[in-house]
C-alpha cells in the first residue's frame, strides 16, 4: 500500500487543526504514554462525572497520525460510560481513523488509545478531585 | 578519488541494491548494505572451510583458525593495532556493556565520576548509568556548544582528578560532528583518565589509528562497516588488557578449571568466552578489505563534498531545519526537521518514494532534550551515494511540504 494513502484529508486537517488539545484543570483520569522510536508522547486527560466522561483533552505532539488518533478518540469518548469507552477495540480504533495503517504505523494509530484505556482502567487513576 | 560517476559504479557491489533499482538508501548511520565480497567470504568459508576454531587437531580446523586469526589480524591492521589487543564482540553496544562489568579495578582509585558528554548514542550512556549505580559513582556530561559541537573548554574544565573514566563518541550518529578525539584523550591522558572511545560512525566513513589517537578502549560494529550483523571489536590497549578482568566465563578463557576455581587464559582469548563469532569475523575481514582498497581518506573525502551539495540543496525544502555541525566537520550524516511536518511522516512519506531515512531520537534521547527537538530526520551517506540520489531526496521533501501545506 502506498503510504501517501495514509496521509488523507482528514488525518492531515487534524494534524493541523486537532480537536480537543488542551488540559482540563480537574481531571479525574489520566495517562501518558510515549513511542520511544518515533518520537510521539501525549497525555490525555478525561473529567468524569457519575460515570460518564463529560470531557476529554490530549497535550503533547506526534505524527499525523498519533495526532489524528488523539482528536478522534477524545472526541469519540466524550458523553461515553468509562464501561462503553474501555470496550473500544484496536479496530474501531482504526475505522475511526479510516485509513489503511501500515504495520510500522500500527503503534501511532493505537497510541491515543492505548492512553485512554491507561487513564480509565480502575487501577490507574490520577488523584481524585472532590466534585 | 570518488567523483559522482564512480560512487554509482559502487551500486553493483551491492546484491541488494542491484536488485533494488529504484531505492535510495540513505540510512548506512543505522547499518550498512553487503557487497558481495563479504557475502561470498562468508558463503564459501561455511560450504568449504568450516569447523569450530581453536580446539580441533585435524586439518579442517586448524586451517579455520588460521583464516580466524588472520582475519582478527586484518581488522587490527585497519585500526592500526596488534591482533591481541582485538576482541570480537557482538558489536558497540555488546562491546561497551561488556567493559563496564570488568573495568572497574582499571580506575585511578579513589575518583568517583564517569564523564560522558550530551551527544552520546544511549549505549555508551546506559551502561555507564548502570555501573555507576552499582559502584556508587556520579556522572557528568561535557556540553554541546550553539553550533552543535563538543564544547572543548567544558571537557578541559571537566575533565579534573575527579573522573576515573571518560567515554565518549567519535562521530555523533546524530549530528554527524567528529570530534577531536585526539586532543581529548591527550587532555583525559593529562590527569590518568581511562579513555572509551565509541567509533561505531567512525570506521566505515574515515580511517582510524588507535595508537595516534591515544585512547585506552575503541569500540565499534561490524554491520556498520558493510560487514555482518552480530560481531563489533573491542579494541584495548595492551598494557590495560593484560589487566583487565574477564567479563563472560567459560570455555576458551581459561586456562585450568578445577571444581572449585579456574584461571585466565592470556589476550584476547580471555575476553572472548565460548565459541567465536568466526563466520563474522571471516565476513568482517572481508568488508575491511573491500574498503581499505576504495581508501578510506577517498570515502571521507567523497561524503564531505556530498554533504556540501546536500546541504546547498535542502536549504531549497521550505521549512527545513538542519541539526548538524559544520560539513567540513562531519561525515555525511544530516539530521533536519521540517516545519509543519513531524519526522515520523518524513521518514514514512519518504519511505513510500523508496527513499530510506531513519526519524525519531536516533537512541540519543539526552541529545534531543539538550537540542530541543523531539524527533528528527536523518539522512546519511557511504561511498556509493551519489549526487542523484541527494536530488531525490530534495524532489521528495518538496512533495511533502507541499502535502501538508494542503497544496498536492
């Protein structure tokens, strides 16, 4: 497969224009993970409430498409139970992305994920704030 | 001399570079390409000269070792040093771990600190980490200057009666910058420091003298060399060798084992337990041969002036940072970011143009945070790059700067 094809419109708008980058002040979830060989690191942070994530956002920088993966999965959990979003699978995570991801490439698509999953599963959540 | 023409007559040294025609290889920092000659070294001494070295009493084997030991003499040669003062490692990596489990009784006693510098590769950062944790000693770092430079007044000021060891690169896999590694272990020399020199970006792209340099261990890898993955020598100087303790144990390094105990056999045998890389060794031979007949004052020669075309030329990519030193101060190795464009999608865009570049930190993390980069392309260079395939590479990143600017 052509690399180029990894690199359409929507992966590069959201490179260049990502959604949800920021912090939130209170989260109660977060991670961060890195992919030592390439270069990419973010943290993503969620606020929960009764269950449901009310807000998502992701600091740091990567590629186009950890980028990508980041916008996309913030904005997919957002209104999502921790239970429904900690069910997302590698392969919705790349349908959302909606490109053929090369094996090299398969680390940044998963990247953001993989952080999501870090910051909701039980036994890994940041300090909580009092809500 | 290499001129352009001769750089691509190289190309048919190489299998799989004849049977790749439209790949650019730019990536030699990371490993070199086989030529023939070492394929076939290697092929014919597994279908026609074959036998464990050292041990055997029939014919087959004693002609092996002889081909062993004299291909251990070859490399000694290429690096100017005597044949007991190589030991064949499984590479620099391999080579740098190993002396730090035995180097210890080797330090000026009483000093305390290993000194490294900012540019290191992190397999002469990690080890020394690890041994000065279980020793109890600090570490310090000699800086980089602006232009990306050892910064020779810090390693004057730094290297006092303090520092038992001081371990250092070469060439920077990063920055492609040598390093006056003459003058520094004269300075190291000054005050009894221990000198590791990382030479793993040195031998393949200009000749090295170990005994003009003056440092006390040089470590390098064949795969780098156009020789074969999984030997590297570590070089030691006599006196210090003769010293130094054995790192693995078991059969060849010995001389008697009792139930009980066992004592060392003399260098290099010492440090080389268990059976010897020997097909390796035999392709290593093979690779030093076939770039000692290019010259490898010629092949230093041919990267500078291709790194000068390089650099006028991407100066021409929009948005193109370079992070490298001065191309009279280098090898061929150019590290760059463009604006806009993570390093990762370079390399992968690059990539799909048959184009190979490596991205990332280059297994230099320190270096990165002290240069205020994340992640970087690299192109680098050996003596059949040519001209042609710089231009390539430019077309390309135009391409991508176009892309991700939105205009394609």
């Amino acid at each position: 497969m052509s690399n180029y094809d990894m690199y359409k419109e929507q992966i590069l708008d959201l490179y260049k224009h990502p959604l949800n980058k920021g912090s939130i002040a209170h989260h109660t979830h977060q991670a961060h993970k890195e992919n030592p060989s390439c270069g990419d690191g973010f943290t993503i942070q969620f606020l929960v409430k009764d269950g449901i994530i009310v807000d998502a956002k992701f600091a740091g920088s990567g590629c186009a498409i950890s980028t990508a993966g980041a916008s996309l999965i913030t904005e997919k959990v957002k209104g999502m139970s921790i239970h429904t979003a900690l069910g997302i699978s590698s392969d919705e995570m790349l349908a959302l992305l909606g490109i053929p991801v090369s094996a090299a490439r398969l680390k940044c698509a998963l990247l953001a994920l993989e952080i999501t999953q870090d910051a909701l599963t039980p036994s890994s959540t940041s300090p909580k704030v009092s809500q | 001399m290499i001129t352009n023409e001769r750089a691509a007559a190289f190309r048919s040294d190489f299998p799989l570079l004849t049977h790749n025609e439209r790949l650019v290889y730019l990536d030699h920092a990371a490993s070199s390409q086989k030529p023939k000659i070492v394929l076939s070294a290697m092929d014919s001494f597994y279908r026609s000269s074959y036998a464990n070295v050292h041990r055997g009493l029939y014919k087959l084997s004693e002609d092996a070792t002889t081909q062993f030991e004299f291909s251990r003499q070859k490399i000694a040669h290429f690096i100017g040093a005597r044949s007991e003062e190589i030991i064949f490692t499984s590479g620099t990596t391999d080579g740098i771990n190993k002396l730090a489990l035995s180097i210890l009784s080797l330090l000026p006693y009483g000093r305390r600190k290993i000194l490294l510098t900012e540019l290191e590769h992190h397999a002469n950062i990690v080890p020394w980490q690890q041994f000065a944790k279980r020793h109890g000693f600090t570490i310090d770092f000699v800086r980089i200057t602006n232009d990306f430079q050892l910064d020779m007044e810090d390693a004057k000021r730094k290297l006092d009666d303090s520092v038992a060891l001081f371990a250092f690169s070469h060439v920077s896999n990063v920055l492609g910058t040598i390093q006056d590694v003459t003058k520094l272990c004269r300075m190291a020399k000054d005050k009894f420091i221990v000198t590791v020199v990382d030479g793993a970006q040195a031998v393949a792209h200009m000749p090295v003298d170990v005994y003009a340099i003056g440092c006390d261990f040089y470590v390098f890898s064949g795969h780098k060399l156009c020789g074969p993955t999984g030997i590297g020598v570590l070089y030691g100087r006599k006196q210090l060798l003769e010293k130094l303790p054995p790192f693995f144990y078991g059969g060849h390094m010995i001389q008697t084992v009792s139930k009980t105990d066992a004592t060392w056999a003399g260098i290099p045998a010492r440090f080389e337990a268990g059976t010897a890389p020997i097909v390796e060794a035999i392709g290593l031979a093979a690779a030093v041969g076939y770039l000692q007949t290019i010259g490898l004052d010629d092949i230093h020669s041919w990267e500078q002036q291709l790194s000068l075309y390089a650099r006028e030329q991407l100066m021409t990519v929009k948005g193109l940072r370079f992070y490298c030193g001065p191309a009279h101060k280098c090898i061929g190795i150019i590290s760059f970011t463009l604006d806009g464009v993570h390093a990762h999608d370079i390399a992968s865009l690059l990539g799909n143009d048959s184009i190979c570049v490596r991205a990332g930190h280059h297994c230099a993390m320190p270096l990165s945070t002290v240069i205020g980069v994340n992640s970087t392309a690299r192109v680098s260079f050996h003596h059949e790059t040519t001209t042609q395939m710089v231009d390539q590479l430019v077309d390309s990143l135009k391409k991508i700067v176009a892309l991700f600017a939105g205009r394609q």
